[in-house]
C-alpha cells in the first residue's frame, strides 16, 4: 500500500482512479430512511444529492439500499424516486453477497455502524461509514483488521479534511503568512436552543450509544485542527455536566410533550495540549479548544478557530453552522487574516483584518451545501487521492476514549 509524505496526512492513496471511460461504482446506501422518525436522514441530504447529480452519477450508480427490512427499503425507493431495478435489501449480510455491490456507504447510528457494515468487510467489498466509525475503539479497531485481511478499501467521513476552507487555510499557513504558530484556540456552542434538543436526537445524551456531542461535533471540530497542526503531544481534558437533565421537543409540534432525558454525557468539554513542531508550528505551542452544549452570548458566532502566528492571526468564523466541517447556514464560515503591523502605530490606532476568500468548485455548487464535502470524499475515493480511512477513524477514537475513559457522570 503506498501513502502519503504528508507528516500529517497518513492516509492511503489508492493508485487506481476511477476514469469516465470506465463503468461507474456501484453503491448501496444503508440508512436512506423516510419513516420520520429521525429529525434529519444524513443519507437523504448530505449522500444522495451528491450520487444523483450529473457530476456524482458520471463516477457513481446508486443500485441497492439497505434498510430495516425489504418493505423500508422498498418504500425508500419509491420515496426518493429512485430506479425501479435499484434492489431493497433488509439483511447486512444479503447485502455483503451481492457480486453486483462495490462500494457500501452506512448513515445510521453509531452504535449499528459495526453490525451493519461488518459482513461487507468481510466480503471484500470498500466500505465508507459516518463518523464516527463504532461504538468504542474496539469496535472500530475490530473493523480494520478484518479490512486488512479481506483488503477491502475503507472510507470514514472525517469530511473537514476535504472542506475548501481548510485547503484556504492551510494555504496560509504553508505560505508563512503569519509565521510560525504559536497557539491555537477554538470556542464552539452546539445542540441546544431555548427548548432543549429535538426528540430524534435524544440518544445523544445516553453515552453507551457512542454517538454524542463529545464524540461527533468535538470530534468533528479537533480532527479538523489537528489535520492540519498535527497531533498533540500530550492533552489535558476537563469535563463538566451542566444539565443532568435534558429537554427535548416534536420538531414537528413543538407543543406536543416529549418526556426528557437523563444524561451521563458531558456538556462542558475543555482540552488542552502542546501542538508538535513542524514547519509552520513553532515548539511547545499551545492548543485550547472549548465546547458548550448551548446557546452563544447574542451577537456572537457558533464557531470561532483562532490561529495566532509570530507574524499575525488566521480566525475561521462560523455563524451558522455549529462546526466548520459542515459549512452551512445563511451565511458561510468567514476565513480572517491580521498580519501584524511591521510598526505598530500609537494606541487607538484602527487596524483592519483582511477577509479571505475560499471557494467551492463549480460541480459542489450544484448540489446543497450539505452535501458538497460529503461529495468531495466520495470524489477523493473515485479519483485514488487522499482521504480518512477506518485506521484515521480508530486514531481519533482512541484519543477521545483516553480523555474521557476516567470520566463519570
């Protein structure tokens, strides 16, 4: 297997690209539910817009889903219009049979990820599973070595890494346009609203699913920062539970009661660590990140990553979307740069930062802003360039569980 030079992208790089001449990947998609019982399907808004457009259906063919049953996956079909001959699947393990399958693509909850996917592994087929990748590490851990002796090709959706705003960043910082960095901070506010958490998210709050504010939008938020200053040397965590009890609501009549939930997830989560030295990361600088489940100070964003440099500041500023990665809202995520003055000017003097422009590509335009990073991994895998695979997925699991494995309710 051939990788990466990149010190922070140890990733494998598949040589063999998928070309227009060649026949498209066939994809089944596990979780493309229309029970409503979810508030959101990820599957319906962030994966089959990318597979249905032009540019996704010149690489990819959406052929199989695979739902709870033959019937749900049948009245998926027919909800999302898709091909009559597209096959409905209700078993994990059918599915892993089927010669006619090349890629299995899994959007459920985290605690089914493991059993859904793990027959396909099995099979040899390539697989791509949300994040996070299981339930534990050890689950995780467990998919990967039946990956490498199956020698299936694995995909898991750590999609920041691919995100336009990243590549603009790390640019920047590439380029010297702040120097060295010295530290880096982030302050993030995610979940709630004045009437708690809607009701499909309510497992978010029970810690043995897996699947949880520390877990994916923390996650999520430090992958991004460590992809691109590396990993630190060493972390110290704090955890809070502010909100032992949580409220939820019907998204679709909120007046309706729902009973609320205990929780034994932290809502407070403060690292800190020592980022390692590299070509732009000077020695011993200092990383701080900072999560609240809750609402920010008016006026101030949802998302705030400060770089500071020996030279000036990079500040990535979301207003919209609770972390970078996802990049959505009314406004997209802002990318600041203040290079310091080489004489400062008396006090009071007014300094400006510079606004950074960062684009999507023609092709991500066409589909909704949820989908175009989701879309950019599944281009990443077609084309044999670089993305996070199952053994990145049982890294970043590894170092949350060591945060927070002491840690009680």
């Amino acid at each position: 297997m051939i990788y990466s030079k990149h010190p922070k992208r140890n990733t494998p790089l598949h040589p063999e690209p998928h070309h227009p001449k060649m026949a498209p990947i066939r994809v089944a998609l596990i979780g493309l539910s229309c029970s409503g019982k979810s508030v959101v399907s990820w599957a319906s808004i962030a994966h089959l817009p990318y597979l249905l457009s032009p540019r996704g259906q010149s690489k990819f063919k959406l052929v199989a889903l695979l739902n709870s049953s033959v019937e749900a996956a049948q009245k998926s079909i027919a909800h999302f219009k898709l091909p009559s001959e597209t096959k409905a699947y209700g078993s994990p393990d059918d599915l892993a049979a089927d010669p006619d399958v090349d890629l299995v693509v899994c959007c459920t909850r985290v605690d089914t990820h493991a059993d859904l996917v793990r027959p396909s592994v099995v099979a040899g087929k390539s697989v791509y599973v949300e994040w996070p990748l299981a339930r534990t590490p050890k689950e995780a851990g467990e998919l990967v070595e039946l990956a490498k002796k199956s020698g299936s090709k694995t995909v898991v959706g750590l999609q920041g890494r691919v995100s336009p705003l990243t590549g603009k960043v790390r640019e920047l910082l590439e380029g010297g346009r702040i120097g060295k960095v010295l530290s880096s901070q982030v302050q993030a506010y995610v979940g709630a609203t004045s009437m708690g958490m809607p009701a499909g998210f309510g497992y978010f709050f029970d810690r043995k699913v897996g699947g949880n504010l520390f877990t994916i939008e923390f996650g999520h938020a430090i992958d991004m920062v460590e992809y691109l200053l590396g990993e630190p040397t060493s972390t110290t965590a704090h955890f809070q539970l502010q909100h032992p009890t949580m409220n939820l609501f019907n998204p679709v009549d909120p007046m309706s009661p729902v009973p609320p939930v205990k929780s034994d997830v932290p809502d407070l989560i403060v690292v800190t660590g020592t980022l390692p030295s590299s070509s732009y990361v000077a020695k011993n600088a200092t990383l701080q990140l900072r999560l609240d489940h809750g609402q920010p100070f008016p006026g101030d964003p949802l998302h705030t990553w400060t770089i500071v440099g020996e030279k000036g500041q990079i500040r990535c500023v979301s207003t919209g979307a609770q972390t970078l990665q996802m990049l959505v809202g009314e406004k997209p995520p802002t990318i600041h740069l203040y290079e310091y003055p080489a004489v400062p000017g008396p006090p009071g003097t007014k300094v400006e930062a510079e606004d950074v422009e960062w684009k999507w590509e023609a092709w991500q335009e066409e589909v909704p802003v949820t989908a175009r990073n989701i879309g950019s991994l599944y281009e990443a895998f077609a084309e044999g360039a670089s993305y996070p695979t199952f053994e990145d997925a049982v890294k970043r699991q590894g170092q949350l569980d060591d945060m927070w494995k002491d840690w009680k309710a």
